[in-house]
C-alpha cells in the first residue's frame, strides 16, 4: 500500500478553510462535492458518484460512475482508492449537514478500518478510529474525547486530565467526552471493541 496522503471531500458540511493541498498526492470527492472544488478552483484527480447531482460532467478529469445503490458513495470511493493501493486519507465533510449521513461514515470507517487509515477533518475537530495501541501528539491543552461505537474494553490511558484504568466504556452506559491533554503526549489502549477519538483544535 502507498504511504501518499489521499484528500477526499464528501458531501457534508464544507470545510471554512482547506490544508495545504499540496501534501497530497491524491485529491477526490465524492460527486456531491465536486461542486465546492470547482468554486475554489481546485481541479481533482477524480471525481465518484453516481451523479445524480450533477447536470454537467467535467471533461478534463478522471469521472468514475458508481451507480450501485447497496453502498454509498463514501463507501464506493474508499474501494476505488484501495483498489489502486492508497492507504491513509484526510477526509472532509464527513460530519455536519444531514446527521444520519455523519453516523453512516463513521459506520463506514468501522467497516475499512483494517485496510485504510482514515482522519475526519471538520470545523471543530478531528477524529478518526483508535488502533488498539495509540499515541498522540501534540495535543497537550486540547480537548480529547472517547467515544465507543458502541463497546472499548479495558481502556489504559496516558497524559489525560482524567485517566481510564483498564475500564470499559459501552455507548448508552459510559462513554469518555470532554477530557483534557495535560502532557503532549497521550497514548491510549484497549483491548476489544470501536472506539473513535475526537480531538478538539
């Protein structure tokens, strides 16, 4: 698998202020988006969908058609970049608009979380899938939040305000908002389960 970094915009809520673009050796949006690119400018690599929301199709890039109904189009996009070897992707407009479609991707990100390194970008934050052994940094002073989809067990944690000790955190029962970085670096680990990381900037 490639180590290039992938820019992938989705049809959420578009982002106030984009990273430096040049980083990326892959820039793609699903065809929802491709409409926000193109106002700023910013030519992809290709465009994916089933472009139901598009009357005119560009001419001068990749447009790859994805009419299949049974997975959407986030899904459909990280199989085209996985299929040509790319595995870590910056996503954007994952969240915000339409709050089910924000669920759906995280529920998406579960699914690839063994083949792809995925981080969502948003306004506020951003939050990807904690491997069993994980270290940030960088983050001292910041909000860090845990959040389980829907079960993390034996959560070890390390730099945190309020540390876990080999606890559990169960969607519905317990879950882990609103901690806070006191060191600059903070590891986390779990045992069994899904447990997304929300870092405030």
């Amino acid at each position: 698998m490639k180590n290039d970094n992938v820019f992938l915009l989705l049809n959420g809520e578009k982002p106030n202020s984009l990273p430096d673009l040049s980083k990326y050796e892959i820039i793609c949006a699903t065809d929802g988006a491709y409409q926000y690119l193109e106002k700023n400018n910013i030519t992809p690599t290709f465009i994916a969908g089933d472009f139901d929301s598009i009357q005119t199709l560009p001419n001068e890039i990749e447009v790859i058609n994805t009419p299949d109904q049974n997975y959407t189009d986030f899904d459909k996009i990280l199989q085209i970049l996985f299929d040509r070897g790319f595995y870590k992707v910056d996503v954007y407009g994952a969240s915000g608009a339409e709050q089910d479609h924000f669920l759906g991707n995280l529920h998406t990100a579960i699914q690839w979380k063994s083949k792809l390194n995925l981080t969502f970008y948003d306004y506020n934050s951003k939050y990807f899938l904690a491997k069993n052994n994980t270290k940030i940094t960088g983050c001292k002073d910041q909000i860090v939040s845990l959040i389980p989809f829907p079960k993390a067990t034996n959560i070890l944690t390390e730099g945190l305000q309020y540390p876990l000790k080999n606890e559990d955190l169960i969607f519905g029962e317990r879950i882990g908002t609103r901690n806070k970085a006191v060191n600059n670096e903070v590891t986390i680990s779990f045992t069994e389960g899904n447990l997304f990381i929300f870092i405030n900037h």
